[in-house]
C-alpha cells in the first residue's frame, strides 16, 4: 500500500473560499484591474489573440484545483485528425499544461494547479505558460503555426 493518503470524495467549501481569495491576491499583483474581468468565481484576462481563464474548482475533500485555460483558435474551428495528432505531439514537448480537445470540439490548452498550498511562484508560471502557448499556437489552430511544430 502506497504511504500516501488515498484522496477522498468531498467538497471543501472553506478551501475552495480561502483559494478564491489567494488567488483574487495574485491576479491583483499580476495585473491592473483594467486588465481582468471577474464573472462569478471566473477571472479572464487577454494575451495577444486569446482570452486566457483562471477558475478553482473542487478535487477532493483535502484539496481544490486551481485550473488555468485558454481555448485556442475561434469557436468555429474544425479539429481534424492531423490537429489532434499536431496536439498530441507538441503535449510531448511541453513542460507544464497541456493541449487537448474538449467534449464541443474546441481545441483547449490548460495548466492545473493543487490550491491548498498555492504559491505566487507556480501560479505565476501557470498564468504565463498558458498564456505565452495558447497565444503562440491558437491563432489560428491547424495553421503553419501548428503545423511548423
């Protein structure tokens, strides 16, 4: 048996607050109010040609997800076999986050973050690495940026 606790089913309201208000904390040290819109439990802020989304969500009884997205390309895109292949093999390459597809067909780039000990350093990071990515191959996706990978 694994010395690690199994994880727990479970919604922690009061670590989902408390996430909320360290991550309303970086948000405003990494940005001027200007720049972020805050809907609900949602902030969104633009980069370049993409509109980037910070959001937590509960995981577990003992911990909250801090998840960090950008959908990439324009709502009408059509994700063919070759973009899904493209995607799959920049996600080999790629340090931090992911690339992928969502249920609707959108092609999505995200970076998730456990919340109970959420530090500037890695938020910082996650904000960039999406940020920085999704602008670099979402506009538009399964053009030659795509496609020089």
């Amino acid at each position: 048996m694994p010395k690690f606790n199994i994880l727990k089913d479970g919604v922690n309201e009061a670590l989902i607050n408390s996430t909320q208000e360290t991550v309303s904390k970086y948000m405003s040290e990494l940005f001027h109010d200007y720049e972020i819109v805050k809907i609900d439990d949602f902030y969104t802020f633009t980069f370049g040609s993409v509109t980037v989304t910070v959001q937590v969500l509960p995981w577990h009884s003992e911990d909250v997800l801090v998840k960090v997205y950008a959908y990439l390309g324009d709502e009408d895109v059509e994700v063919n076999q070759d973009t899904k292949d493209q995607l799959l093999r920049l996600n080999a390459s790629i340090t931090f986050g992911g690339f992928g597809v969502t249920f609707e067909g959108q092609p999505i780039f995200s970076y998730s973050l456990a919340g109970k000990n959420l530090d500037m350093n890695e938020f910082q990071a996650a904000v960039q690495m999406v940020a920085m990515t999704a602008d670099e191959y979402g506009d538009p996706v399964g053009s030659t940026q795509l496609e020089a990978s």
